[in-house]
C-alpha cells in the first residue's frame, strides 16, 4: 500500500526523500529502494535506540543511500532541498502537525511532493462492530491510541491540515486490508501484546479480553465462525506537490 502510494505521489529514482519520524527505518528502507543507489533518502527520527536497530537493518538489506539524523521534526531544518518528504503514522502523533507541515514544506523543491499516510480508526471500529470480542480488542486499541495522545482521526483530517499549512489541496484516498486469514488475526494480536505497557500505564483493563495466551484462537473462531472478514488499521493517503 505505501509502495503503491509513494510511486503515484511521483516518488522515484534519483530523488533525495525527507523522511519524517522514521522510527526503525521501515518507510526509510522502502524510499531508499524507489530511489535507488543514484537517490538519497534522508530519515529524521528523535529516538537514539530506534536509529540504532534502523541502521542495522539498513545495514543488513544492503542499503547504502539512507542518512540518519537524530532530531525531533517539529523543530528539524536544513538548508539543502529535497525533491519530496515522505512519512507514515507520524503526524498523529504530533501536537502541531500544521506547523510542522509548513515548516517542512520550504524544504521541498518547486515541484516536488509531500506524501503522508495516516490512520483512521472509524473503520477499524465498524467493519467489526458485528464480532463481539474482536470490538472489544479494537476498542482497546483506539483507546490505548487516545491515551497516548495519538489523534485518532488523523487520516481524514489531512486534507484539512494541508490547506490549513498553505499547501494545494491533496489527492486523498483511504485504503483498507481486510482478512481472516491465520496472518490477519495474529497481526491483530501482536499489536494487542505490543501496548500491554501502555495499557498498564494508562489504568486500562485487559480483563475483559481473556486470557491473551488464548486470545489468537478465540478472535480466529470467532471470525471463521461468521463467514466475514475484519480489517487491519486503515490507511489514509494525501499527497500534493509544492
């Protein structure tokens, strides 16, 4: 999905790419191989511990065209230019995503792209309204996001958040994976044990969940069990060019 996306917002090779909150390096690596060994790709990311496991991965795939820098974004600049700024489930998090969109909008070429994705949870929540204990397990998951600080609705507020910051309007698409395959449910209860600390922090509950050893296989029959399929977190796109 962010493949596809980044590849119609014009992302391609030979571009140095601003890549914003990289985190571990996933989106990172994936600009790095759009881009190919004449492009560059630039990953800002504020966490030591995660640029660390980043360059190793990056390290490990080969890679030899992604630079990290280890700063916050909201307070991030640089004289060079780039020819597009990218980033996946980062303005979500952030206090001022308008001001960060118009401050790393000076950094973009004449021409060239900004692209986010970024989530929203309405549809995670009511493609499995019907399913009882996988409701619950969602509803968990957009609490724990809340509590955190996350803006929940992020993904259909881009629109408003690029004109707001003086950008064209955006292209603006939602893409949603839906499964009830073994990969699908498992995904879903990974990120479930993922924010147990968080769920410890904010005083929520995972009583009404069960037992998590069983949980994998109790979501799995009850999604079987209905003949439907329930959805991973969807994505909302929005790209322009500056």
């Amino acid at each position: 999905m962010s493949e596809r996306f980044f590849h119609e917002a014009g992302i391609g090779p030979g571009q140095r790419v601003l890549d914003l909150g990289s985190g571990v390096g996933d989106v990172a690596m994936l600009l790095a191989r759009l881009v190919g060994a004449s492009g560059e790709v630039v990953a800002v990311e504020r966490d030591a511990r995660s640029i660390d496991r980043a360059q190793r991965r990056i390290a490990e795939a080969g890679l030899r065209n992604v630079t990290f820098v280890e700063a916050d974004i909201m307070h991030f600049a640089t004289g060079s230019q780039f020819d597009a700024v990218a980033g996946r489930w980062i303005l979500q998090f952030l206090p001022a995503p308008v001001a960060t969109l118009r401050s790393v909008a000076r950094m973009v070429r004449p021409g060239g792209a900004i692209a986010f994705q970024e989530v929203s949870f309405a549809p995670y929540l009511a493609l499995g309204a019907h399913l009882p204990l996988w409701s619950l397990v969602a509803l968990l998951h957009q609490r724990v996001a809340r509590g955190v600080g996350v803006n929940t609705e992020m993904g259909p507020a881009l629109h408003r958040t690029f004109r707001t910051a003086g950008l064209p309007a955006p292209k603006v698409r939602v893409e949603i994976e839906l499964g009830c395959d073994a990969d699908t449910i498992r995904n879903i209860v990974d990120a479930t044990i993922s924010i147990v600390p968080q769920i410890a922090h904010l005083h929520l509950s995972l009583e009404p969940l069960g037992n998590l050893d069983t949980l994998e296989q109790r979501l799995h029959d009850e999604v079987s069990g209905s003949s439907s399929v329930v959805p991973w977190f969807p994505l909302v796109a929005a790209w322009c060019r500056v």
